[in-house]
C-alpha cells in the first residue's frame, strides 16, 4: 500500500496539532528575532590604491606609475577592470573584480593584489609614496552623529570626539567609527625669505636645527654587573615655547627662532575636508554595522551610548544624529509590513467570498502556518527582513493559498459525492499532492534566474527566490498534512447534500453552461483560436516596444544630493565660498528641514549604493533634507533651475539616491583612446550631440579642463655653475610656497606637524616668485631668476583611465522619459562619429544600460537551467514529451497581459519587472499542467477525448481562477511601490489574460495536438 502523508496526519491527529502550534509559536519567536535592514547587503568589488608622488605632472603620474600599477593589477585573479583619477602629484585607482565573483575568493584576490603590487614596487620612480589600500570601500555607514559646538575649537572638539569614539567602538556590532570635519593641528613657522637672506641663513638651516634638536635617538646604556641603565636624551619640543626657543646658527651668531620666525599653533592649512550642518561648521562621528547584525538593535544601542555621551558633555556643545538608518529601516518595514497585511486580508477575503466561510476559513489558517515555518527558515538561513525580502513575502502570498484551495477544493467535491471525511481528505493526497507539488516546484523554478545569477544586481535581489521558493515548498506541505486536518474539522457535512435551487445556483448554472459552451466552441474552432492566440502574442512582442524601459528606480528615501566641482585647480576657500552662497539660499526655502554640507570631499557611504566621491579640494557635497518626499520633488526641481541661473561658472548635479547597484549618471558615453587630446575632442562632438536630445539635461564631461601651472626651465649650465641644482630649486619652492613638514611634536598620543613655510606676503604673490632666492652649497643666495625661466603653462588638471587608457565619460542625467529609452536614442546618433574614429578609439555605452546588460546577461545564464528544471517536472508530471511540449508552449501567453498592463498604466520595465514576467511563464504553466493533468485523467477513467476536455476545463477553472485571483488581487499593495510596481504590475496582467487564456488556448491545443475529433 503506498504512503499517503494525509492519512497518516489524520491517524496522528494530536500530532499534527501540535506542530501546527508550534509553526506558529517558531514562527512569532523567528519573527522577533529576524535581522532587520533597509536594503538587502551588496557586496562592493571595488577595492582602491592610492599612490602619490610629490611634485609629478598629471603625464608623468599616468605614465611612470599608474600605468605600472594598472598592468600589475590585470594579472589579479577574477579582475574585470580597474579605473584610476590621476591628478598631479597623486592618483587614486579602483580595482573591480568580476560580478559573479564569490564572497570567499574575494579576499584571496584582494591578498594577490597586494602581493602583486609589493612584488614590483621597487620598479616605481623613486620619491612615490604607496600605494596604500583600502578593501573596505564598500562600509555603509548608516548612523551619522553630529557635534555642535558653541565656544568650543577644533582642538577641543577632537578630544570629545575620540573620546566618543571609543565608547562607541565598545558598542556590539560595531565595525568602524570614522571622524568627519575634524582638522588636524599644526605649528607653522613662518619666515621672511628677504629677513632671512640678510641674515645669511638659509630655509634648509632652520629646518635643520629643528630637526636636530627635535630628533629622538639611543644614547647608549651603562651596563653594569647585575643591571643595564639605558641612557634618555631630554630636548625634544613639547609646546609653542620650546619651538620658538630652538637655536639657529649662522656663521658665528646663534639666533632665537622665535626672533627671526613667527611661530603660530593653529591647523592645517587649507583644509582637506570640512563639514557644515545648516550652515555652521561642525565635526561629526560616522558609525558603520558589521555584516550580519540587526541595524535596529545597534541604534537603540548607539542612541543609548550617545545620550549618555551628551550627559557628559560640557555646556554648549549638543549632538545631533544627522543619518539616522535604524529609524529609516523601521519606518520601512512598518510600511511593508502594512501592504503585507493589506494583502493578506485581500487573499484571505477572497478564500472567504469565493468559498464560503468555512471552505474559506480552511484556506486562511494555512496562511499563518506556512507564513510561520517560513519565518522560522528564514531565521535560520540568515535572511533579513529587507525591502526586497518583504516584497517577495507579499508576491508568496497569492500562491502560497493555491495548493490549500485545491485540496479542500478536491476534499469538497469527494465529500459532496458522499464520501466520508477520512476518505475525501485522503484523497487530496492520492489525486492532487503530486500534481500540486509538480506545479509548486515549475513556478518557483520560474524564480531560479535570480536565485542563482551572480552579478552584484542579482545579490540584491537573490531573496525573491529564496523567501518565494520557501514559501510554496511550504504551502505544499501545509495543503497535504494540516489543510486536510483542518478540512475535517471545519467542512460542513456533505452526505447527501443538494444544492437547493436559489437565485445564486441559478446564475451559477448559467455561468457553467455559458463557460461549458466557450469552450466547446473553443475546441470546434481550435485553428481559429490557436492562430489568434499567436497573432496577439505576436502584437503583444510588437507593441512592448512602447513600454518604457528602466533598470531601478529613484530610491523612496527624501534626501536630496547636490554636487558641486569648480574648475579643476580651484581653491577650498573658492569651493567654500560657493558652498556658502548654495546654503544661504535653502536656509531661505520653507520646504527644506535641513541641510549637511561637505566641502572638500564627499559624504561618507551612509546609503549602501551611493558612491562616495574623491577627495577634492574643488568639489563640495550638499545633501537637502526636505519636510517629505513630495515637497523634495518640488524642491528638487527649482533647486536644479536656481543653479543653473547661479552657478554657470561651475557644473552642478542635483539628484535622488538610486535603488540597486550604485549607477551614478544614468546616461554615458565612454571614449577611450591613447592620446588625452584625441579623446576630448571626440567627447567633445559626442556631448554636443547628447545636448540636442530634449530629454538630457547637465551634460558633461568627466575630466576636461586644463588647469593653470608654472614651469621653471632650469638653465643646467648656469645653475652647476653657481652651485645649484633642480632639487635644491624644488625644496626650496616647496619650502617657501606650501610648507615643509620640518618634524612633530609628540602630545600625548597625537603627533602634530611643524611647518616651515614663508610668510603669506610672500609666498602668496605670483609675481614675487622671481625674486625668490635659492641657497647653494657654499651658503650663497641665488635669486631664482638668475637660474630658471618662469614659463606659465596649462597642464592636465586630472584624468580618468580605463584598463590602461585614459577614458573620458560624458554623462547627464534625465527629465521627463526613462534613461534606457534616451540613452538608445542617443546612440542611434553616434553611428557616424563611431565611423570615423581612429584606430584603437572606441565609445562604450555605460550608466544604467551597462549595468543593466550586466545584470541581463548575469539572468541569461541560468535561464538553460531554469528551462531544464521546468522539462524535468514537466516530464516526472505528465510522462509524455508531446504533453511537455504543449504546456511549454503555453508559457508565452502571459506576456500578452504583461504588454497590455504596462501600456495602461504607463509603468516602466525594468530589472524587477524582467524577474517577474520570468516567473509568470511558470504560474501559466502550473495552471496548464493542472489542466491537461485533469483531462488525461477523465479520459483514463473512460470519458470520450472530446468530453474529457470540456468537462475537466469546466471542473478545473474553479481553483485555477480562485488560484489567480488570489494571486493578482494580493500584488495590489505592491502596485504603490516604484521598485514593486512595475512587477506586480507585469505578473497581475499577465496573470489574467494568461488564466483566461489557459482556459481557452488550452483545450483548442489539446484538442488539435491529439487530433481529437468533434
């Protein structure tokens, strides 16, 4: 006697209660316990180097160590492209490895790029300073602390904040804690280069004698018979006194430093990165989660370490949470979790009406059953409740009720043919548990594309599958050992039932022999239908041309991003002051609530795809946090038309924080080539060509503009006559101009820089330079003139490379259309610059349909997969290749749904969408297995061919409709969300054409593939 699962429930009935309540009770407990998080975690294969090399040109940086370091790192296992931003002086490079690259061979290609790297350091020009790295690019630093202080300096606020830091570095789940707008202190040692010239001392004198009398050296032990006495030099300068105390020789006179210098504490100056909150300067702590904690515990955490701090604080400085990611990740799980139960009430409402109460109450307790086993596997697989976790929860919940409502559908029947309780719920097993289980694992197999793809947009969205397919694994398993339990208890008694002639059975009669005569029609005219049915697939594919494209939506988070980049070499007080000017005109705007600046360098990663940009002293950062979303639409808006009147003199960006992998501009065009010049003159005609488009705005190029330098030509001849070399001409310009780091001060466990540098009148004027002295080794002083020609240049302010050759995006954003539809407009006009390009230069295609090919591409390969597992079920199920064959071709009729909808309610499609009309070509099949499955079966039990297939239509289109009403019905709190909607849009159309299709398609294919006579 075979095994039936249902039957054994029955027999152990006290068994079955009790793991009904304990699915539940593991449920609720794995409920609580969950992690929570905004976004699901992405991993960032990026890692960067940062490599500098004093006094080089832009060229001299590209060619002598960029380009070395970038050929080294193309050996790097799993390397897919390394990006590097030369700048005179310094670079900074991005390593990136293959999307599908695995989480444990990341670090191993991290460790080989180090390796790789030391192994040919020594081939670097001599004076390089690095390459130093950073594989943690991708921290999200989620909670960001603000201090504002009110009397307070730079030098105060930095001992509050480490002190800060350290308790919060105590705080579990705690990976980094960085300081933001903090500067660094500094002694400046300040000299008049004409003072010093009558003096007969030289620049490289004074540093000398700071450096010799600051120096820390061994001075020798004693050793005795039983112990050793190490000797201890005591001189080192611990305070602005002892600096200005130092002695300086010269010939036979011994002078103060402080007589012949000013000696100042202060910071460094410029800055390098500052940060301002509603217009003021403040400092701030940036804290960051380690992988695998629950963000909503850590903030409660960090909000309860940081009261405690304020508590402690000093009148006058206050602490403001600035990003606060724990209260943004509850707010929206609070909101999913209200569309999770708005759908839940649909599905249960619609068990309940199609049903009746009882039937219906049958089908709604195995919701809470299967939603808590599944809870509870979750909870041991490590799954977050996440945006896209609790989407996919609401996509299970229109299915997982399919295989209840069939088996106490089946239950019904039996039980109205006047079988006993026991046998009609046994009988779920025998008739429906194979086919159900069939059905269930051909449309969780429609998910496996982006369970499965490796690329870094399928990491973000790989818990469809998971939390999908757990869920219908587990329906199955409720329909076939606690549904029939609870059918038992809960169905009415059926033996001897007739149905009573009421006005409802009167219609419901009328609709049968309405659906019983379209579907005999359908089989008489099986040519008609089938022709039909290709023709409006065959539109459906023309007319999708006219959806919108998309590849992820605009981020539902309120901030908006403002960038700004001044001409390359502008100064931080420049970027300052525009900073500035931006600020007074928001503090001005009602609709803005506040505004957080950073000048000289980005934001860190508070948002897991936001790209932080590099530090520059010409680009600041402004993030507007607006009253609510709607008004930062407006907002945005009129910010965008106030820069563009204000600011021409720089290029401005105003946007929105991006859903999915981080993008940037959503339309570029990238030329690449060898020579710097060819390349910009070939962006140049193809921005000229995007800036036609009416739907592109703020087009511009990555890198462009040559920045202002001054070239001194050393007369080498005059130069070795007089005793002076190049070097000597650098350290002293280097000296006199910037500043030399001469040594440190050692306070506590802080080191802070003496600078040696001229004073502002004279470092600070152009025309001054020639005038300049240079010391030659027998003590003289040269003025500069005498050896060099002073020769303004322009030079390359900085340039992006790509694999090796320099590469200039032109980028822009999007208004009033989608940026897969513009960029492809754009590129149809490029076809005659891509003719004419020299060879070795090329345009690539990237921003968002780069990343998108990507992700596609990344799907395209498990799709054989997917289409292998849905022919195994099929095969295991139907046992028929001509079977297997006819409900595979009945997989496209979704999409004739799919076209139709989006048309209609105007909704883009994008990657999500993509996933779900995937998976929609499963629910169609399930619903045709059930189908065909059902007219074999008639058909063995002795019914005629012709009968079995209107009958088994007619008898099946009950729980196929129920079935996909539930299933459409419940995506409609889906439909309100830009990451859900255009999916649950897609899967609803295609759903219900697809269904009616089903009912009609099918039994015209089955009728014309077995040649079924009428």
């Amino acid at each position: 006697m075979k095994f039936n699962l249902s039957a054994w429930g029955l027999r152990h009935a006290p068994l079955v209660l009790f793991g009904m309540i304990l699915s539940v009770i593991l449920g609720v407990l794995a409920y609580i316990d969950l992690g929570r998080s905004e976004d699901p975690e992405m991993t960032i294969m990026v890692m960067t180097l940062d490599v500098a090399w004093p006094g080089a040109t832009t060229r001299e940086m590209e060619q002598q160590v960029v380009e070395k370091l970038q050929r080294t790192l193309q050996e790097v296992p799993l390397y897919d492209n390394v990006r590097s931003y030369v700048r005179p002086g310094r670079a900074t490079m991005f390593l990136t490895l293959q999307s599908w690259a695995k989480k444990d061979q990341i670090q191993e290609s991290w460790y080989q790029a180090r390796k790789r790297v030391g192994d040919m350091r020594h081939t670097l020009p001599e004076g390089v300073l690095g390459p130093y790295f950073n594989d943690d690019f991708g921290d999200t630093f989620g909670s960001i602390y603000v201090f504002h202080a009110d009397g307070f300096d730079q030098a105060q606020m930095k001992q509050v904040l480490l002190s800060a830091r350290e308790r919060l570095l105590r705080v579990p789940d705690v990976s980094k804690v960085l300081m933001l707008g903090v500067q660094d202190q500094a002694y400046h040692v300040e000299f008049s280069p004409d003072r010093l010239a009558r003096l007969g001392i030289s620049p490289s004198q004074l540093l000398a004698s700071l450096q010799q009398q600051n120096v820390v050296l061994p001075a020798g032990v004693i050793e005795g018979p039983r112990s050793r006495i190490p000797m201890r030099v005591d001189g080192a300068v611990r305070s602005l006194q002892d600096i200005e105390n130092v002695p300086v020789k010269a010939g036979e006179r011994t002078f103060r430093l402080g007589d012949i210098a000013e000696v100042t504490r202060g910071y460094v100056d410029p800055p390098q990165m500052s940060m301002r909150r509603n217009g003021e300067p403040v400092t701030a702590l940036a804290v960051s989660m380690t992988e695998g904690g629950d963000i909503l515990t850590l903030g409660r955490n960090l909000d309860a370490v940081m009261n405690e701090v304020q508590a402690a604080l000093p009148a006058g400085i206050t602490i403001e949470k600035v990003v606060d990611q724990p209260t943004l990740v509850d707010h929206s799980i609070n909101e999913f979790l209200m569309h999770f139960l708005l759908a839940l009430g649909i599905v249960l409402a619609v068990s309940l009406l199609a049903l009746g109460w009882r039937t219906g109450i049958v089908v709604a307790l195995s919701v809470p059953l299967v939603l808590g086993i599944t809870f509870f596997i979750m909870w041991r697989l490590g799954i977050n409740l996440h945006r896209v976790s609790l989407g996919a929860l609401i996509i299970a919940l229109g299915l997982l009720v399919d295989d209840a409502i069939i088996a106490v559908e089946m239950m019904q029947v039996k039980m109205e043919e006047g079988w006993s309780r026991f046998k009609a719920a046994s009988f779920a097993w025998t008739s429906t548990a194979f086919p159900m289980l069939t059905g269930t694992l051909i449309t969780a197999a429609g998910f496996v594309p982006v369970g499965f793809a490796r690329s870094s947009t399928s990491e973000f969205t790989q818990s469809i599958f998971w939390v999908v397919t757990i869920s219908l694994l587990v329906s199955w398993v409720v329909a076939v050992l606690f549904t029939p339990y609870l059918g038992t208890l809960l169905l009415p008694d059926m033996t001897g039932h007739h149905e009573r002639d009421t006005p409802w059975s009167r219609r419901k009669r009328r609709l049968m022999d309405w659906l019983t005569g379209r579907i005999e029609w359908s089989v008489r005219h099986r040519k008609a239908v089938l022709i039909s049915a290709l023709l409006a697939f065959v539109l459906s594919l023309a007319a999708f041309r006219l959806v919108p494209q998309q590849f992820f939506p605009d981020s539902p988070r309120e901030e908006i991003l403002v960038d700004l980049h001044l001409e390359e070499g502008a100064s931080y007080a420049a970027t300052l002051a525009e900073t500035e000017k931006l600020e007074q005109w928001l503090s001005r705007d009602e609709r803005v609530r506040a505004v957080t600046a950073y000048v000289g360098s980005g934001s860190p990663r508070f948002y897991l795809a936001l790209d932080p940009e590099l530090p520059k002293l010409n680009y600041a950062q402004v993030i507007v946090y607006p009253h609510d979303l709607q008004q930062g639409k407006t907002l945005a808006a009129d910010l965008h038309d106030y820069l563009t009147t204000e600011f021409p003199h720089i290029r401005t960006r105003v946007y929105r924080l991006e859903l999915g992998p981080p993008v940037g501009y959503p339309v570029q065009f990238r030329v690449n080539g060898a020579d710097p010049d060819t390349v910009r003159a070939i962006a140049a005609e193809v921005r000229d060509r995007m800036r036609e488009h009416p739907n592109v705005r703020d087009v511009n190029l990555q890198w462009h503009e040559r920045t202002k330098a001054i070239r001194f030509r050393i007369d080498q001849d005059r130069a070795r006559a007089l005793g002076v070399n190049s070097q000597d001409v650098a350290l002293t310009l280097q000296t006199l101009l910037s500043g030399q780091t001469v040594t440190q001060v050692r306070d506590g466990n802080e080191l802070i820089d003496i600078i040696a540098r001229a004073r502002p009148d004279a470092r600070l004027d152009a025309e001054r330079l020639g005038s300049l002295t240079v010391h030659a080794a027998n003590g003289r002083a040269i003025p500069l003139s005498q050896v060099a020609e002073i020769e303004p240049v322009l030079e390359e302010g900085g340039l992006w490379t790509r694999n090796r050759l320099p590469s200039l995006s032109v980028r822009a954003d999007v208004a009033g259309a989608q940026a897969p539809d513009v960029s492809a407009e754009i590129r149809a006009t490029l076809h005659d610059i891509k003719a004419r390009l020299p060879v070795g230069y090329d345009i690539e295609e990237g921003g968002v349909v780069e990343e998108s090919a990507k992700a596609n591409a990344a799907i395209a390969v498990v799709i054989p997969l997917m289409l292998l597992l849905w022919a195994v079920f099929l095969m295991l199920q139907l046992q028929s290749f001509s079977r297997m064959f006819m409900v595979i071709l009945t997989a496209p009729l979704g999409m004739v749904g799919v076209t139709l909808a989006l048309l209609v309610t105007q909704r883009p499609f994008g990657f999500v969408a993509t996933l779900g009309v995937i998976a929609l070509a499963g629910m169609v099949m399930r619903n045709s297995v059930i189908l065909v499955e059902q007219i074999d079966r008639d058909i063995a039990q002795g019914d005629a061919p012709r009968d079995a297939i209107v009958h088994a239509t007619v008898r099946r289109t009950r729980p196929v409709v129920l079935t996909a009403l539930a299933a459409i019905l419940a995506m409609i709190p889906l439909t309100v969300s830009d990451l859900w909607g255009p999916m649950a849009v897609s899967i609803m159309g295609g759903l219900a054409v697809g269904t009616v299709l089903t009912l009609i398609f099918v039994p015209a294919l089955y009728a014309a593939w077995f040649r079924v006579k009428t």
